[in-house]
C-alpha cells in the first residue's frame, strides 16, 4: 500500500510539472574542474555534539560511520532503515547505465536496513573517502581482473586487516525478510555493526563539512532536477535511456528535496515517510572499465583521486562548482562556484555519481 501511495504521489507531481509550461535547460559538463583546485584541503577540527555529516546535533554515541550498498532497480524499493543515514549516493553499478545506491550511517545506527546488495568498484572509494566501514553482500569474482577487483582492494586498502569489512553473504549479522522477494530482502543489522566496531575499538577519522545556516541566496532557480541516465556514448547517441536510473529531485521550501525514480516518490518503509535532503550535489566522474565475459564493469578513474565538476543544488538554487579529493586517503571536498569550500545546509545530503554520458536538467 505505502509503496502504491508513493507511485500515486510521483504520477500527481509529475504531471503538475508537465502541465506547468515551464522550460528545462541542459547542464553543460566541463571536461575538467571549473574552478581552481588546491594541491590540499586540510582536515576541519570536528565540533563536539555536532555531526560532521550533517552539522546537527548528535548524541555521545561512539562515531562510527558505516556504507551500506543498497539494490538500484524499481524493484529494490522501498528500502528500510535508510531515514537515519546520514548521506545518500547514486554511484554506477554496470557499464550500461545501471546503478546502485549506498547509505552513510554515522549519526544514527538502525536496527535493520536494506535491501541490501554486493559491491563494485565504484564504491568502495567512496567509502574511503569517509574512513567508513564497508558493508554489502558479497562482491562479484572477478577472475583476472585489477581495476575493477572489489576484494583485491578491500585487502591491498586494510579493509580486511582493520575489521571494516562486513560480508552480508557470510557471517556479517544480517537477516532475510519473509515479506520481500530475494535478492532485495536482505537487511544488514546496522547497530549490530556498530556495536561490533565499538567493541573491537576501531577509530574512524572524523571530516567534517563546513555548514552554514544561511542557503544559497544567488544561482539559477532550480525548483526540480532530473538526471537522465545513458550510461555511455552509444546510449546516449541513440537516446537509450536507463529509466531504472534515472530520477528526478523537488524542492519545496521548508521540507528540503524529495526524489522520484522509476518506483515513484522514493520514501522509508520502516517509517512510510519521504526521504528529504537539504542538499543534492551531482559529482561528475570518469570511469575505467574491464569486460569480464558478456559484463563490462567499472571503477572511477584513478580510484576517484583527482577532481571534477560538481553541480550543486541548496533552496531551489543551482550553482557550478566542484569536487576535489586529492589523495586516496583524503576526505572529499566539495567547492563552491567562486572556489571556496562549499558551506552544506545543515541535514541530509544526496549525492550523484555520474559520467558525462548522463544529462542534468533543471526547472524553475
């Protein structure tokens, strides 16, 4: 029922928007950053009681944050326990468009959360970038592969070593739910994860984002976002859409952003709520890729170490700006169109991962 609700919910704003008239236009993507990039950003000093994700208040619990690979077809919808993570990502899954989604738990540890699924390569730098444990289930063989080789470089980056690794498909504590259908009814057990880590003494580095609260007051209206997904240059010369992917964003003052996919307006089962985000920031990559049999599988260029464009949306505003992460054990920067650090609206953040084989639009 709650998942119909949210498709009916979709179907009316979407057709508000189509009935409203208004123009979209097309994000131009720059081949490299736009604004200038320093050689380092340093680390912030983190604010006791102040989560360095979100910039909210936050209880004395031990800081441990926690990368969950969630499922990324309308079949995986609507996911549980995920309300409490403290950011979201769209990160590729498969050279064709495909992706997946991944939740950062570090202010707040569910009981359960999922569906829960395996790991590519284009994600575990992501959760380097936190210091955050990783956890998924399972990562694919990959026979000879290097780039792509999630399980080689959970081993070569001290995943294993360190005890951050969390394999769902073995005896990291999860469970099945009855009442969905495999594979996207496997919940990990978020507390019990932290409550192991906390045991075990593992220290995470705390990095901080600057917040502000004051929004962004200049920029171009941006009431709605919609990232459509190709995947890569034949897709996109041919207009194959990967409508699994795509999704779109609204903003409404007050509430923050919610986001639409192929399921419809994307919520919470456990709590049967929208998810809202005070900020969207889409993150433009490149990709390596290595076909293994009949697959074509990815990893970010250079394991994310570098920069890019990034597209920035805060109270109905858009702005160009930029990612930068400069070492492979650096946290990641956000900057701002003038090329100073980006001050996040204090809440939960969605972030995009994408090439530029994707489009960006907005409508004010």
């Amino acid at each position: 029922m709650k998942r119909f609700l949210s498709m009916i919910l979709s179907l009316l704003m979407l057709l508000c928007w189509s009935a409203s008239g208004f123009a979209e236009t097309l994000i131009p993507v720059a081949a490299e950053a736009p604004v200038p990039i320093n050689v380092e950003y340093r680390n912030h000093a983190a604010t006791e009681g102040v989560s360095p994700l979100t910039g909210l208040s936050v209880s004395d619990e031990p800081y441990t944050p926690i990368m969950l690979v969630l499922g990324g077809s309308p079949e995986a919808f609507p996911f549980w326990g995920i309300s409490e993570a403290s950011l979201l990502f769209q990160v590729p899954s498969m050279g064709g468009g495909d992706t997946k989604l991944m939740a950062l738990f570090g202010d707040s540890y569910p009981e359960k959360a999922g569906g829960a699924r395996s790991s590519r390569m284009t994600m575990l730098p992501l959760a380097n970038a936190f210091d955050a444990a990783f956890v998924c289930a399972g990562c694919p063989p990959m026979g000879t592969a290097t780039m792509t080789d999630v399980e080689h470089y959970l081993d070569l980056w001290g995943y294993v070593e360190r005890g951050t690794y969390f394999n769902l498909l073995g005896t990291a504590p999860k469970e099945r739910r009855s009442d969905r259908t495999e594979p996207h009814n496997l919940s990990a057990k978020v507390k019990e994860i932290h409550e192991a880590l906390v045991k075990q003494g593992v220290s995470f580095e705390k990095r901080p984002f600057f917040f502000s609260d004051h929004p962004l007051e200049y920029g171009d209206e941006a009431a709605r976002l919609t990232m459509t997904y190709f995947g890569n240059e034949t897709r996109l010369a041919e207009r194959n859409e990967r409508t699994e992917s795509s999704c779109s964003f609204t903003y409404q003052e007050g509430t923050g952003y919610t986001r639409t996919s192929a399921s419809g307006l994307n919520i919470d089962e456990a709590t049967g709520e929208p998810l809202t985000f005070a900020n969207v920031i889409v993150v433009w990559v490149d990709y390596d890729s290595e076909v293994i049999g009949e697959n074509t599988y990815l990893c970010l260029k250079d394991q994310m170490v570098g920069s890019g464009q990034a597209d920035i949306f805060q109270n109905g505003k858009h702005i160009t700006g930029a990612w930068a992460h400069t070492d492979r054990k650096a946290r990641l920067v956000f900057l701002n169109d003038r090329g100073t650090e980006l001050r996040l609206q204090p809440g939960k953040t969605f972030v995009i991962v994408c090439n530029r084989y994707n489009e960006l639009t907005i409508q004010n």
